[in-house]
C-alpha cells in the first residue's frame, strides 16, 4: 500500500499521470528478453496492467501463467529471429547486471550484453518491429566527462578511458549499437538508464538480501569504504511503470534516466535491514572495491518532463515493502538447504 506520508493531493496527480499515459499509448504487441528476471517481471506485469499483449522471450519460463512464453536466447540468432515475429516493441532487457559476475566472466558478459544486443537489434530489424527499447543503466555515468556541475544528464559526454569496469563498457558499447541500427537501417530506439533497482524479486546476490541474510544469521553486515558511498535506489515498480511512459511517440530516438528521487548511502541500508529485521548483528567497515559506481548524481528530469515520470515509492516505504519479502524468501531458501536426519 502507498506509504501514509502521502497525501491525497499526491495519491490523485499519481493517476492522472497514468491516466494520461494510457490514454494516449495505444494497445501494442510486446516482446520482452530477460522477463523472468527480477526487473523484467515488473515490467510484463505494468505492460499487462497497461493493456498491451506480452511475449516473454526467455530461456526461463515468466512468472505468470496468463503471459505467452517464447523460449528463445538471446545468443541465438535464428532462434531470437523467430521468437520476435509479429511484435510492434522489443524490451531487450536480458543482460548480466550483477558486476560480480561481470568480473568473474567478463568473456561472458560481453557476449551477453554486446552481442546478445546486437542480436536482438538485428531481430528487430528482420521483423520490422517498430521501436526497441533498450535496458540500460546510470553506471555510465562514471565515464561522463568531469563539469563544474555534480549533476550529471542525458547529454552529458562519455570519456572512453573513464570507464573503468568491462560492465560500463559493455553497456556503454549496448547504447552504441541502438545509435547505430538506427544509423545504418532506421531503426528507432529508446535507451533506459536504470538507477539501482530494489523490491519484491530481487536477486538474492544483492546488497540488500545480503544484508537481510546476514542480519538474519547474527552475521556482521560489511560496508565498503565508509559507508558514505550514496546511491539514489529506485523502487522497482516505479521503475516498471517508465517502461510502460517509454511507448510514447516523444521517446523515438530518445535516452531517459530512470533514477530514484533520494541519496541513499549503503550505511543507511545496513541501519535500516537491522531495524526492519529488529536483528543485532554489528556493522563492519571494508576497502571499496576498484571500479564501483562512485555514485554521480543524475538528473530524471528528463523523463518527467517527456514521459510524466517520477518515483513514487520512496525508500524508507520501499524498504518495508522489500524487506519482509526478502526474509519469507530468504526462510523459504534456508528450509529447502537445510540437511536432513
């Protein structure tokens, strides 16, 4: 439920914004890659919400019965070709996003998030499918050329030797690839930069399960650096719902930051999982690791003036929407691995 901070004022601009949107996007046939996985299952459910017909294209069955399964990968040229017939949209969110697998697998990751790009680019391009909307991240901001500002937007410039991690090149290079097909063969595009999603599906490999998990055991909950490292966390159905603002005709050619409205440090993340866990565990301080996120600060402004977008879930409502998921979840996992007599 909204968070009762909200006043009605609030409650009632909320929808008359998505009144607006559905009012004004018509009913469209959508394929999505990635739609089993965590950001992806928010967006088949508020395409769905919004009316529009879903194809999941996965190699993982989507979370819901009521929604076409087309198993496809995304490596799969011949595969994918077919899994995107007769579709007027391609949500190409299937990527690997979590860097410590980047950094175990970087081979890998390029593959998925370059090529399994191209792949999907050259898809919608053989089924003359009408925009594709890639998943992409603020990440590349760490490569933005330094300003006088600390806000960085859509316009800022990228230094290639700034980039630091093969996860924002990978994404960096995804970006390339829409500018390119549509270049090279018309294909029109738009780009969303993801803030740090958090919520109900989550991986259970991120901070914040890590966090519940250890909180849980009686472990320490480690901090890199000093904690001060800030994040501005979107709520992941606030997240959902630019997808659904991202069929607008406006978006054509376009890059939004999709970002959360709040500096968050990790700091405040360990605080807040031990008091909504009521656990005791201590927090301990760690050496940051090369190459994180230093945590720019990026403007949504963009998107809510061209697509009425804005987050509406803040954190501390987030995460008491978040947290008791992730200790059922978290339970569940311990019951199923727990040694038997």
């Amino acid at each position: 439920m909204p968070s009762t901070s909200w006043i009605l004022s609030k409650r009632h601009s909320s929808r008359c914004r998505r009144c607006k949107q559905r009012s004004s996007i018509k009913k469209m046939r959508i394929g999505i890659t990635g739609a089993s996985g965590f950001i992806g299952s928010h967006v088949v459910d508020a395409l769905a919400a919004a009316g529009h017909v879903i194809s999941v294209i996965d190699v993982q069955p989507p979370h819901r019965n009521d929604i076409e399964f087309r198993k496809a990968s995304v490596l799969d040229a011949v595969g994918l070709i077919e899994a995107c017939t007769d579709l007027d949209v391609l949500y190409h969110l299937a990527a690997v996003a979590d860097v410590n697998d980047v950094v175990a697998d970087p081979a890998g990751a390029i593959d998925l998030n370059v090529t399994g790009t191209l792949r999907a680019l050259e898809a919608a391009r053989s089924n003359a499918i009408k925009r594709f909307v890639l998943a992409s991240t603020v990440w590349v901001y760490s490569s933005a050329e330094s300003s006088h500002s600390d806000m960085v937007d859509e316009r800022a410039a990228m230094e290639m030797s700034a980039a630091r991690h093969v996860y924002t090149t990978s994404k960096i290079a995804a970006e390339m690839l829409c500018h390119d097909y549509w270049s090279m063969h018309k294909l029109p595009f738009t780009i969303l930069r993801y803030g740090i999603p958090y919520g109900p599906r989550m991986r259970l490999s991120l901070v914040m399960p890590v966090f519940v998990r250890k909180a849980l055991s009686g472990e320490a909950l480690t901090v890199s650096g000093d904690g001060s490292q800030h994040r501005k966390f979107v709520y992941v159905e606030d997240l959902a719902r630019g997808h659904v603002a991202a069929l607008a005709e406006v978006a054509n050619n376009q890059t939004y930051n999709l970002d959360g409205s709040e500096k968050v440090t990790i700091l405040r993340i360990a605080e807040t999982v031990l008091r909504l866990t009521a656990c005791r565990s201590e927090i301990q301080f760690m050496a940051a690791r090369p190459g994180d996120y230093s945590g720019r600060d990026v403007s949504s402004e963009k998107a809510r003036r061209q697509l009425h977008w804005t987050p509406e879930i803040d954190f501390e409502e987030g995460m008491k929407r978040t947290v008791p998921w992730l200790v059922e979840k978290l339970r569940e996992e311990a019951v199923v691995t727990a040694p038997t007599a």
